[in-house]
C-alpha cells in the first residue's frame, strides 16, 4: 500500500486508480443519495476524484485514503 500511494503523489495514474477502484462503487452509493440521479452521481464522483487528484500529493498518510472523497461535496443542482 505504502508503495502505491508514494506512486501515486508522484503522478502515477495507475496507482492512484489502484487506490480509488476499490471503493468505486461505495462512493457511487453515497454520492447517488445526495443529488437522487446516476448521471448527476457520475459527475460528482468525477469532480470529486479530480478534486483528490489534484491534492493528493499533499496527502501525509494520517487518514484513510478516500476521507477526501467523502468529505467534499457535489456542486449544488
């Protein structure tokens, strides 16, 4: 694990995808409650990966790896 996630903040795409796949569909899940539509989900959970992807090299390694992605909201619809 320790070895994707320093692949990951250094740019590596499929590490970072190593490390978001698994709980795709738990944050599809979650992400559908909020807006109540699958494409308005897909959305979120693109921007919200976006989001994840953009800071995760400031990730110090303290939390789970997805709270970011739980934490961040979708845009309002």
């Amino acid at each position: 694990m320790s070895d994707l996630l320093a692949a990951a903040q250094t740019g590596g795409h499929d590490a970072f995808g190593a490390l978001v796949t698994p709980h795709l569909r738990a944050l599809h899940l979650y992400r559908y409650r909020m807006p109540g539509s699958y494409s308005d989900a897909d959305e979120a959970l693109q921007d919200t990966f976006v989001r994840v992807w953009r800071s995760f090299g400031m990730f110090e390694g303290g939390a789970p790896c997805c709270t970011g992605c739980t934490a961040s909201r979708p845009p309002p619809v």
